[in-house]
C-alpha cells in the first residue's frame, strides 16, 4: 500500500473566500492604476557620480565633469542599501548551508552539537563513524 499525498479539505472556508477576495480586490487594483509618463534623465546625466555623492554625502557638484548633470540619487539609496543587505542575508545562509558536518557536529543555528541517531549530513556527504551519528549511536 503506498501513501501518497492527500488534499486537506477540512480547512475554513471563510479563510478560502477571503483570500479569494483579496486576490479580486488586489487584482483591480492593479489594473486600474495609473503611473505617469516616464521622463528619464536628461542628457548627459552622471547618474553613478550623482549616487555615489549622495552616499557618502558630497555635494554633486564636487564630482560632476564638463557637460555632465547631476540627478537627485536619494531615492535610489534605499534600494541599493536594500539590495546590499538581502546579499548579505543570502551569502550567510549559502556558507551556514555548505558548512560540512565533521563528527557528528549538527550544522545549523542552534548551538548544541548532540546529533539525533537518525541524523544524516546535510550536505550530502558521507556520515563519519567517530561522531554521535555513527551506526551504533555512540562515541567510539
């Protein structure tokens, strides 16, 4: 006999109808909106100098060449902090994740290193018969 998933249908129906409706309400909202024209930067426009200047809070004028203009960069300052720091977030979790596991070491956020009997690596790799995850459970 095998056991193979199985809808649950014995969830709130008022949670389905509102999430339903969200969706409706969400989805005219989206399609009745209007945005303005896009402009764009005027010509000759040092748009990395104009963010770079309003990162570390130099007047634009200061870094500007000939024929160059400047364009207010604070509005962009958030996003590329954002961007930065959900880079960051992803570079933690990769290294956390391709830590390997050496005798029987839980690789994790917690901190305790007793490793459940049926523990296996989460990389993959080959269990190692020193630690608290070998075959017979114990240490050698």
């Amino acid at each position: 006999m095998t056991n193979r998933p199985r809808l649950n249908t014995e969830g709130s129906l008022v949670a389905g109808l509102a999430a339903v409706g969200l969706f409706v309400v969400l989805g005219g909202v989206f399609l009745t909106a209007s945005f303005p024209v896009p402009t764009g930067f005027p010509d000759g426009a040092a748009i990395t100098k104009s963010l770079g200047a309003a990162m570390f809070d130099i007047a634009p004028g200061q870094l500007m060449g000939e024929g160059e203009a400047a364009v207010p960069a604070e509005g962009f300052l958030v996003a590329f902090l954002l961007i930065g720091v959900l880079l960051d977030a992803a570079l933690d979790g990769a290294v956390m994740l391709a830590k390997r596991e050496e005798d029987g070491e839980n690789v994790g956020l917690g901190s305790g290193t007793d490793a459940p009997e049926d523990a296996v690596a989460a990389d993959g790799g080959p269990q190692t018969d020193g630690g608290a995850s070998s075959a017979d459970g114990g240490e050698n």
